[in-house]
C-alpha cells in the first residue's frame, strides 16, 4: 500500500494550522489524500491559507483558541460534522515570548506559554481520544520541538519547559492508550523557518532562514508517520537542519 492510499479519505485536523509548520502539514496531508481541517486563533489567517493552498480535497477551516476549553470543544464538534470521525489530530499550535530569560519574563508570558503549548494539547487530545479508543483506531502527532529534548537558552525557559511537559504528556498518553489502537507521535523539529522567528530576541537573518527547515519538511515527515500501518507506531521523531548540532 502506498502513502496516497493509505491516506486517501482520512481525516485530520491541524490545530495552528494557518501558518508554519502547521499549515506545512496540513497541506502536505491533503495532497496525500486526506480531508484536513484546519484551525487556529486568526480567522482571516486560517482564510488566506485556505485560499492559497488549492488542494484536492480542498482544506477548511475553524476559529480555535486551543487554550479555552469552549473554543475546543466548539471546534471539534464542528469537526465530526464536517468530516465524520477525526482519525489523526495534529497539534502544532504554538507560542513563544521575546523575553525567554526566568529574570526577565513575566508569570503572565509564563501561564501562556504553558496555556497554549501545554494545556493546549492536553485539551484538544481530550476531544478525540475517547472516539478513537472506541473504534481502536487513531493517531496524534504532537509537533514538540528539540527544546522539548534538552532544555536551551535559543528557545527559552517557558518554552522549553511547555515542550518537555507535552512530551511528557503525548508519551504518556500513548503508553496509556497504545493497547486500545491509538498511535501519539512526539515530533521534535529543530530549527524551522516559521512566523515564530519573528519573537527571537535577536533578529534571524534571511541567509539562516533559508538553511534552517521549512515547514513542507516537517510536513513530509508527519505524511510517513500517517501512512504506516496501525501496527507500527513511532513514539518520536526528531527532525533537524543537517548543519544544526543534536547534543
């Protein structure tokens, strides 16, 4: 069975799906063959990123603030009645602060930094597990990050801290639910050209952003763990720029 057949008519939904590596993803799952929601906190974002990914099957879109438990449940219930059950959740919504030092952040950039890149997981895997525990069916891809791995000044405390603690979170889970037929997948990219660079405390230059990954990299990964059988799960994966150091 190839990727394009085994992918042909799931579905999936991309939580901070509008840009980087989120949309990366979701496009990359659509032209794999897999009817994809996206969603996230913008809407004329999640918009322009349905007007300019012209997939078959097209992609849709949902206001989602994974950090409000409403707004969750308001997006998932809109997603079983648009696509039917969800048979892979992939989040990638994602934050991060400008001052990343313990000294210089405040506990406001802390709580949301931890709100979004923590709870944030906790609270759309909480959506679909149940259904996919039912039918013994199901996978969820968490996009950590190499922060998530070793702890660095370059991502910052709060978001070092909220990547260990939902990869924690996913390894957990999918001890727990492993036998039950659902997949959770740790995918821990290192550095990647995303909207994100924009809140680096020093400028990132366009040289260094065209050597880093781009988001359709981190997209052709997350499609390869999708199409594997139910039987082969991958508990994590890390994905890195070739020069970038992994120690």
């Amino acid at each position: 069975m190839t990727l394009a057949t085994a992918l042909t008519g799931k579905t999936a939904v991309v939580t901070g799906g509008g840009t980087g590596i989120g949309l990366g993803v979701a496009v990359a799952l659509a032209r794999a063959g897999c009817r994809v929601a996206i969603a996230g906190r913008r809407v004329d974002v999640l918009d322009a990123a349905v007007a300019a990914s012209k997939t078959e099957p097209p992609i849709i879109a949902h206001a989602l603030d994974v950090a409000d438990r409403r707004s969750v449940a308001d997006c998932f219930r809109w997603a079983e009645e648009s696509l039917g059950r969800v048979d892979i959740l992939v989040n990638s919504a994602g934050v991060n602060i400008r001052r990343r030092s313990m000294a210089e952040m405040s506990p406001e950039e802390w709580d949301r930094v931890m709100a979004i890149n923590a709870t944030g997981v906790y609270n759309c895997m909480r959506e679909v597990l149940p259904a996919m525990a039912a039918r013994g069916d199901g996978l969820v891809v968490t996009i950590s990050s190499i922060s998530g791995l070793r702890a660095s000044m370059l991502g910052g405390t709060a978001y070092s801290a909220s990547k260990f603690a939902a990869s924690a979170l996913c390894t957990a889970v999918a001890l727990e639910y492993g036998k039950q037929g659902v997949r959770v997948t740790n995918v821990c990219p290192g550095e990647v050209d995303t909207p994100i660079l924009e809140q680096r405390p020093n400028p990132v230059s366009d040289e260094h952003r065209a050597r880093i990954l781009q988001p359709e990299d981190v997209g052709a990964a997350v499609v390869m763990i999708a199409g594997l059988p139910p039987r082969a799960h991958i508990p994590e994966l890390v994905i890195k720029p070739t020069w970038q150091d992994f120690s």
